[in-house]
C-alpha cells in the first residue's frame, strides 16, 4: 500500500529527495505522497526510506491505498517502464 504523510510534518524535507520515485511534494500545508508513485519502495529498496528518514516518524502506511507487494512491484515496473 502507498504510504502517507500526517499533519504532524514539520516540513523538513528530509524525505523529498530521498524517495526513488519522486512520489513526494511540498503540499500546501505539508509535504504529501502521491498514491499513484509510491510504491513504499518496492524494486528500490527492502524498506521505505522516507520512513527511515523522516525525524518525527509522520509517515505511515495509507488505508486508502492497499496494495500488496506484487501489485507494488507492477507499479514499480509501469513507473519505471522496465
Ligand atoms: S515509501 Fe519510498 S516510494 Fe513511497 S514515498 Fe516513501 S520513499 Fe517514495
Ligand atoms: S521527513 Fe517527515 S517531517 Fe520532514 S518533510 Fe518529510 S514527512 Fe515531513
């Protein structure tokens, strides 16, 4: 499932340029992850770095968006046309 980020961001960006598929953004009020980019990783790496970035721990996985791990690495595969 794609990951997401919680109000509590203080917009450090730590996390932006970390992420493989460029999933992240500064949003209006926090940075955000777009659902359709991120593949918690998956293909990239065994887990999420912006998680093991992110100095407040306000990145959590998103209830909204489950997918599980083939269904991630197909996303991985059409992102990065492989
Ligand atoms: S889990 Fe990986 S792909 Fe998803 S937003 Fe974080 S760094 Fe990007
Ligand atoms: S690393 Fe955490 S606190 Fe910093 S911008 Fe990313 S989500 Fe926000």
């Amino acid at each position: 499932m794609a990951l997401r980020i919680t109000d509590e961001c203080i917009n450090c960006d730590m996390c932006l340029p970390e992420c493989p598929n460029t999933a992240i953004s500064e949003g209006k009020k926090v940075y955000e992850i777009d659902a359709h980019r991120c593949t918690e990783c998956v293909g990239f790496y065994e887990a999420p770095t912006c998680m093991a970035v992110c100095p407040i721990n306000c990145i959590e996985t998103d209830p909204e968006h489950v997918e599980d791990k083939a269904q991630l690495l197909e996303k991985f595969k059409a992102l990065n046309i492989i």
